[in-house]
C-alpha cells in the first residue's frame, strides 16, 4: 500500500487529501470517486518516508534521491 496527498479541485475551491491504496492510479480514482465534477492530481513532490505505508519499506527500493549514494 502507498499513501499519497491528492488535491481535489474544483471551480472556485481546492481541497488536499491523504489517500492510502495499492497503487498512486487507484488513490486518484479513490479521491475522485465521488466528484465527478472536480479534478484530481497528486501533489508533488512525493515524501518517500511517507509514500510506503507500514513499517518497512519494501525490499530493492531505496529512499534516496537518483544519482545520490546513502552512506553506510
């Protein structure tokens, strides 16, 4: 599961919400369910500590941003 921040916009108002779901595809469809008249986008950038839902972030998949080595 990930969780991401979504901004649901309207005509003259614009709400962010916090959505978890198996994939960023199903949060947006998650937090436009039920506003068919409004659009959805995920709001960048995306916190990696706070993308992976859970304690452990799932194996091969690393924190750090491209081209930077963690240190040991």
């Amino acid at each position: 599961m990930i969780q991401v921040t979504i901004e649901v916009k309207g005509n003259t108002v614009s709400q962010r919400v916090r959505v978890t779901a198996p994939n960023v595809e199903q949060a947006l469809e998650l937090a436009g369910a039920s506003r068919p008249d409004k659009r959805v986008r995920v709001v960048f950038p995306i916190e990696p500590e706070a993308f992976f839902t859970g304690d452990r972030v799932p194996a091969g998949v690393s924190l750090a941003p491209p081209g930077l080595e963690q240190a040991a």
